[in-house]
C-alpha cells in the first residue's frame, strides 16, 4: 500500500480540501481513538440525579466545552500543534497537561487515550505518532490526548484553525454519545444539544486560543463526579 500519513512541511499547511478532508476522518466517531470508553464525569452526574435530561445534558456538555475545552484543552492543543517539529517543546506542553490534569480517573483517561491514538497513527505510517508512542513508552512523557491531537493532526496537513474546530467538536460529541449509551437522552435530542453550542463555539473559534501560560478549567462537578466514580464496582465508563 502505498505511505498512509505523509509529512507535509509546515508552510503547506493550510486550510483546503486536504486539511478538511482529514479533519473529518480524525472527528469520525468510526475512527478508532477509544473515546467511547469514557464519559469525563458524566456516569456519576447521572447516578447522583444531577444529569437526567436534555436540559441538564446541555449544561454538562456546555460547561465541558465552555469552561474546560475553550478555556484549557483548546491552548494545549494548539501548543502541541505548533511545536512542530521541535520535540522538546512538545514534551513541555504535555508536562504541561500532566500538571494541568487533576482528577487522576481524567488524567489517567487523558494519558489512555493519547497513547490509543499515538499507536493507531503509528501503525498507520506516522512518524510523528511513532516518535510521541516511543516517548510514551519509555516514560518519557505521559503522552496526553490533546497533545498527541496537536502534534499528529499537524503531521496529517490538518490546519490549526480546523484542528480547533475538530477538537471542540469531538469534547461535545463524546459527551452526547456518553449520554445515549446511558439513556439520558435519545439520538434526537442529543443532536438538539450540539446544535445549541454551534453558535457559542463558533464564538470561541473566532477568537485566538488562550497562550499556554493562561490556562485554566472549572468544571468542578464533573471532576468531583469522576473522582467518585472511582469508589463504584458496576460502572459503564472508566471515569
């Protein structure tokens, strides 16, 4: 077969039919990342009566996008993107999202998935993804899911306004799909909630992502759930 994952030079990347065309392979929920393993909380706002609708639904994955994503995930990402080729600096910003991640289940579920997604590009022809799952491997570094986004999606010509996107656009769709393997809402109405955030993400993609050095979260609830979640044998989800 001929290579899978071709390196483009940074100065070809730019949005166009190649960025989008892979922008929608990696957000395809047929892509296998292992997201569907985790739910960031959701499971245990659902068992403590907190999340049990689409209203309450809204407001999880709003403050998921709003008050995590736009406000920390989006900057490390887009950190990660533009790193580059310089590796070192790479390793700083997934030190960065070690630091940043608190709650162990979502850091645990943050590391999980990024080495997921390092070893599907690596066995697809990334040497990017290769390099990061290396690194993984010998403890070098934890290898966060936002930071192997940043980095392999770059590899892949995928642009950084359009990774932006794709990355919001996967926090809002992981946590309705969560939501619909737990029942608390139909296909219908979880299509309603990612239509009521386009606007307000949309507002957020218009402006730069926050720089590394202001950083910040406050999804409170969700974290204190998967802290909790923890404690439960019977559970769908890892955290």
């Amino acid at each position: 077969m001929p290579e899978t994952s071709p390196t483009r030079p940074p100065e070809a990347i730019a949005n166009g039919p190649i960025s989008l065309l892979a922008s929608l392979q990696q957000s395809d929920s047929f892509f296998p990342g292992g997201a569907m393993a985790f739910s960031w909380g959701l499971e245990g706002l659902m068992r403590d009566a907190l999340v049990t609708d689409a209203t309450t639904l809204f407001a999880f994955v709003e403050s998921q996008a709003l008050s995590r994503w736009a406000s920390l995930d989006q900057g490390l990402m887009c950190g990660a993107w533009r790193a580059g080729d310089a590796f070192d600096v790479w390793h700083e910003v997934d030190a960065l999202a070690e630091a940043m991640s608190l709650p162990p289940a979502l850091r645990n579920g943050s590391r999980r998935l990024g080495r997921t997604l390092a070893d599907v590009h690596a066995r697809l022809g990334s040497e990017t993804a290769n390099r990061i799952r290396n690194a993984i491997a010998a403890g070098r570094t934890p290898g966060h899911l936002v930071t192997v986004q940043g980095a392999v999606w770059r590899s892949l010509g995928i642009a950084e306004e359009e990774a932006r996107a794709i990355s919001a656009h996967m926090t809002c769709t992981g946590s309705v799909s969560s939501a619909v393997r737990l029942g608390i809402v139909g296909h219908l109405d979880a299509q309603r909630v990612l239509t009521l955030l386009r606007a307000p993400l949309a507002r957020v993609l218009a402006q730069p992502a926050p720089p590394l050095d202001d950083l910040h979260a406050a999804t409170f609830a969700a974290d204190i759930a998967a802290l909790r979640s923890q404690t439960h044998d019977a559970r769908l989800f890892a955290n």
